[in-house]
C-alpha cells in the first residue's frame, strides 16, 4: 500500500514514496526516491530497524536531502537524502506517526491516537553538520523571531498543579515543574507554549563554561545583553556539549528594587525591561579558544500597524523611565544607608555632655532623610493607611502602561513621565545636598565633639 509520495522541491523529476506491506505480513520499512520521473527507484531504508513500518516522508523546505519519515513507532531524521537514518524521539512518545508537515520552522506530525506534536526551531537541523561537534566551539545562527507582546493566560504564583487562567481566558491545565530543563513548565493535559523570545543554540566541546560570554548587539553596535555563568547562574546555566539559551528580546532592567520598611520579596514590583524593538541584532559566541557571530532579526508582529518610528518612540520613552526609576531606586538605597549611618552616630554619641547638641544635627538630617524618602516612595507604617503612590510607584505603573501595545506612546504618558522626571530631579538635589552640605558637617562636629566616626 502507497502511503504517500513527495514531491521533491529543489529537483524536476525527483520524488519520495513510503509505503507498508504489513496486510501481506510484511512489516519491513519501505521507502523510495526517484530522480527521473519514475522510470527507476532507489531504496531508502537503510538505517531503520527491522519491522519498522513507514507510514510517511517528508522533504525539508529549507535544506535539500534533509528528510522526515514517520514510522509506526515515531519520527526519524536523515542528513544526506536517505542514505542513513537516525532515530529523532526526543519526548516524544512511542505513536505512529500517519502524516507530517514542515511550517517555517516548526515540524507537525499527526500521530494515531495521541494528538499533533510540535518540534519547533528546524533552523539547528537545518545547519547541523559533523564538522560543527569537531570543533571547540560552534554557534548556530538563530531564527528570525517574531516581536509578540506577552499575553496574560494563567494566574502566576499559584505553583505546580491545577491552575484556571483568570476570567474570559478558559480552561486551565495542569503541570508540574521539571527539575532537569530549569524548572521549565511541562503541562500534563494541554500543550506548552514556544518560550517567548530567541532561541540560540550552540555547542561547546571543552570544559570552559565558566569562560564562555553571550554578548547581543543591535545594528549600531551598542550591546544590548551580556550572559554569563557567573552572572546568571541560573537563566545561562550551560556545560560541555549542546546548549539552549532563550533571550527574552529585552534590555537591561532597571535597577533592582531596595525592600525598604515591612516588605519582602514577593511585595517588590515586575521588572521594567523595554522589549527589543524590530530589527538586525548581532549574537556573539566568546570561548577562551574562538569568538564566532551571527546575526538574525527580531520581527514586527504581522498584526501590527505601528511603523517603524513608533517603536523608536516607545522604546526612547521606556528607557528614559527605566533610567529614572534606576535613579530613584539608587537615591532610596543611598537613602537607607544614610538612615543606617545615623542610627550608629546616635549610639556612639551615647549620655556625653554634648549630646543634645548632637543629637540634634543628627535628627535634623533624619527629617531631610525622611522628607525625601516620601516623596520617593509611599512610606508605609504597619496599622496606618498609606499614602497615595510617589514618584517611583508612579514611573513603575507607567512603565506597562508605555509598552502594553505596539504603538508610539501617548501625549499623556510623555507629560506624565516630564512631570515625574522635574519631582525626580528635585529630591535628587535634594539629596546631593545632604551629600555634600549635611553629612559632612555633622561628621566633623562629632569628631570635634570626641566621637569617633568613620568618613563612609
């Protein structure tokens, strides 16, 4: 029985058959090519395992000779036109495999009786060659990828389990939490979704990790993201061999947000990182013994209408918010220092004779301290209501509200965002002068007073 045949797309005359004689109790592997228009046919079996029944063949769009067949068991792969076969399992389950297709960089297949599975990004497949494994280091180039806004689907936080997406957005699914693949989310009743960003694949065949550097550059050169081992243990967790890092197309954050008062880590804000906007980007690959790059593009989402300088004019605007709120959130921690400081000059300053004169300055500075820090960022007490969002609350609301879509920002962002960088600017000062004016003269009158301080 003829299952299919395929027509080769980069040859005239050339075409793949996959065939099963299993009703004659036949169960070898039956698959062949032709390169005359059938007048004669070569075998293409060899490689399989026995009884192996071939269902289907398929011919990569891209790369030529790089074939697809399903089996009865499932999926196998050939680099060179069918001369040898390799088995291409990889969670995929013992199915038969009745049909396959190739969309960009996707492979579907359709299995008998265990729904369609996916195997995204072709593109590594489609440049593989023995010589890459033999060499130090090899960095494949990555695929294009489309510019996709994150969408909101399942409650975050809820942990591994049954989870319900919130309001009008379904069903939920289940999943629990791979300790191998980073704690990636493997769902057990519903498909998992690409990971949303730029997959970039490369192999390293020494033991220097802990060496190796990432670098992303957009087309004026100016680099966007570093990775390495040291820095990012977990999200660039690589070792000796074949390596998968997905960078999540986006800039730096802002700096990391101070716990100030009462709260703890799962009160401190979402990350504002701008998301890179359509263009080239260059990856870079540095090994202590090769420094190999290779360049893609992020793609405009096909339903979007924003030109090209309304991401110019999202992506100024968020990162002179990402810029700010790095600011504010430095002058809080410098904040918090000083109040620190102060606190330990009052403990050296103890019952002197001179104390309420120092304890004085001392409590001076602490209201400045205080002044600004509420202009900062809502102070709250425990039991008090607290007061309306300050300056940095306010730049981190803005900064969603900024990128929620793919458009130029609003009049009223921009007014809001100058409104908030005058504030800004005015406790920044403000702050300077303590710097400069405050601190020093009341660390030089507890010196002349007979206590002991340091200049830091």
């Amino acid at each position: 029985m003829i299952c299919n045949i395929e027509p080769s797309r980069f040859h005239a005359g050339s075409a793949y058959v996959s065939a099963t004689k299993y009703k004659l109790d036949d169960y070898q592997p039956l698959m062949f090519k032709t390169d005359d228009f059938g007048k004669t046919w070569s075998e293409l079996a060899s490689g399989f395992p026995a009884n192996t029944l071939t269902r289907v063949i398929k011919e990569d769009i891209v790369r030529e000779g790089l074939l697809f067949a399903g089996t009865e068991t499932g999926v196998f792969i050939s680099f060179n036109d069918g001369d040898t076969w390799m088995g291409l399992t990889e969670r995929l389950p013992v199915v038969p495999i009745h049909d396959i297709a190739i969309k960009g960089e996707d492979l579907i297949v359709a299995t008998h009786g265990r729904s369609f599975w996916v195997l995204s990004e072709l593109t590594v497949l489609r440049q593989f060659k023995l010589e890459h494994l033999e060499k130090s280091s090899h960095l494949f180039k990555p695929a294009d990828t489309y510019r996709i806004l994150p969408q909101h689907g399942l409650v975050p936080g809820i942990g591994p389990g049954k989870n319900f997406s919130a309001g009008i957005f379904g069903v939920g699914g289940t999943y629990v939490q791979s300790e191998i693949q980073h704690k990636q989310k493997l769902f057990l009743d519903s498909g998992t979704n690409p990971d949303h960003g730029v997959p970039i694949v490369f192999n390293l065949n020494a033991d220097s990790e802990d060496e190796v550097r990432l670098i992303i550059a957009n087309d004026a050169s100016e680099i966007l993201a570093e990775f390495t081992k040291e820095s990012d243990p977990e999200s660039f967790d690589i070792e000796r061999g074949m390596n998968r890092f997905v960078w999540d197309m986006r800039h730096p954050d802002a700096e990391p947000a101070p716990i100030l008062n009462f709260q703890n880590k799962k009160s401190l804000p979402s990350p504002v990182a701008p998301l890179a906007i359509p263009g080239k980007y260059t990856v870079t690959l540095i090994t202590p013994d090769e420094i190999e790059s290779q360049t893609f593009e992020i793609l405009k989402d096909p339903r979007s209408s924003a030109t090209s300088k309304d991401f110019d004019d999202q992506l100024k605007l968020l990162l002179s918010i990402r810029n700010s709120l790095s600011e504010a959130r430095i002058a809080l921690k410098t904040l918090s220092d000083l109040s620190e400081q102060i606190e330990e000059w009052e403990d050296r300053i103890g019952k002197s004779e001179t104390a309420n004169s120092l304890i004085e300055s001392t409590r001076n500075i602490k209201k400045k301290i205080s002044s600004i820090k509420s202009e900062l960022t809502t102070v709250k007490i425990p039991g008090k209501p607290g007061k309306l969002a300050q300056i940095t609350e306010k730049l981190e609301a803005l900064a969603p509200v900024v990128s929620s879509t793919d458009a130029a920002p609003t009049k009223q962002s921009t007014l809001v965002f100058e409104e908030l960088s005058v504030a800004l600017g005015i406790q920044v000062a403000n702050l300077r002068d303590l710097l400069v004016k405050d601190i020093p003269e009341t660390r030089s009158l507890l010196r002349n007073s007979g206590v002991s301080v340091t200049d830091t």
